[in-house]
C-alpha cells in the first residue's frame, strides 16, 4: 500500500492489523484497537497490546519498534501509530500463597 493517504471513508481491514500485531512471541494479546481517517486523510491507528510485566524494558521498547514497523508495513508509511503496553502478571512466575508468609514478631 506504500505511502498513500486513505480516503475519508476508506479505512483498512481490522484483521491484517491484528495480525501484525501479535506477530511476536511478547504480545499476549490486542486489548484494544481503533482506526480512524484524519480530515486531511492521514490515518491514525492505537492500540493497547498487553504483555508480561517481567520483560525487560528494552525487550518491550522493541517490541513496540517493531509492532509499529510491521503495522506501517500493512497499512503504509504515512500512518500514525500510537501503541501502549498493559503489563500484566507472568503466569510463569510463581507468588507465593498468602497462608505461608509467616511474619514473625515479638511480644
């Protein structure tokens, strides 16, 4: 699709989006997405991708590089990406259970 502008009532396919974005094995998931057409015709396109809170910050400012990159990929170079990361908790680390803290004091 290169670098050309959408029509005001031409917006892209929701799917090949979608599917740009959980091109990588850190994105657990597309939280939210919304498209829209600038009066001019420029698109903009945000979306809230979750991923687990223990990457590392560089992982996750690549992640995100690379996620916008794909997306101008699939739509062009002239679309405004904005992405959030929700973090949320690694299902691979183990918490422990609340009945085993044991808090010792004394009297």
């Amino acid at each position: 699709m290169g670098g050309k502008k959408k029509s005001k009532n031409e917006l892209p396919e929701r799917q090949p989006i979608l599917d740009a974005l959980m091109d990588s094995p850190d994105v657990q998931s597309v939280l939210r997405l919304g498209i829209a057409s600038e009066p001019d015709g420029h698109l903009v396109m945000a979306a809230t991708l979750q991923l687990i809170d223990s990457l590392p910050i560089y992982v996750i400012s690549h992640t995100l590089d690379d996620a916008k990159r794909r997306i101008r990929g699939v739509v062009g170079d002239t679309v405004e990406v904005y992405l959030e990361p929700e973090l949320v908790r690694d299902p691979a680390q183990e918490q422990p259970a609340t009945d085993v803290i044991v808090i010792k004091a004394s009297d």
